[in-house]
C-alpha cells in the first residue's frame, strides 16, 4: 500500500510539473521512475499471488492448475 501512496505523490507531482510547464526532459524522467515503480508493484503482487496458489493449494486439481494458469499470465505479462 505504501508504494501505491509513494505512486499517487509522484502522478500529483508530474500534473503540477506540466501545470507549471516544467521541461518536457525532467517530465520525462519522473514519468519513467513512476513506470518502474508500477512495474515493481506488479511483481510484488504477481509473487504474492503465486505464493499463494502454492502454499493455499485448491483440492480440485484442474481448478489448482487454472489457478496456477492464471498467476503465470500475470508474471508472463510483466
């Protein structure tokens, strides 16, 4: 949750910067740290998923394999 209030600060700070009509170059740079700090909150969350379909695991086993499906898509999508 703290990376996603770090997120939202820095979306606000880059709207103030365009408000203010800061140097595309410097919009840039705060653009691309927010995009590897998206990058690694979805790695967070694709390994907390994973995690769990391996240590919680379905008694059905083609609902498990579905479930185990699915979390690969995540990460395969990163």
């Amino acid at each position: 949750m703290n990376r996603l209030k770090r997120l939202e600060g820095q979306m606000r700070g880059v709207q103030k910067m365009m408000a203010e009509e800061k140097e595309c170059y410097d919009i840039m740079i705060q653009l691309s740290a927010i995009r590897s700090s998206i990058d690694k909150v979805m790695g967070v969350m694709a390994a907390e998923n994973l995690k769990q379909c391996l240590e919680y695991p379905l008694e059905n086993e083609q609902a498990q394999q579905e479930r185990l499906e699915q979390a690969m898509k995540i990460i395969e999508k990163k």
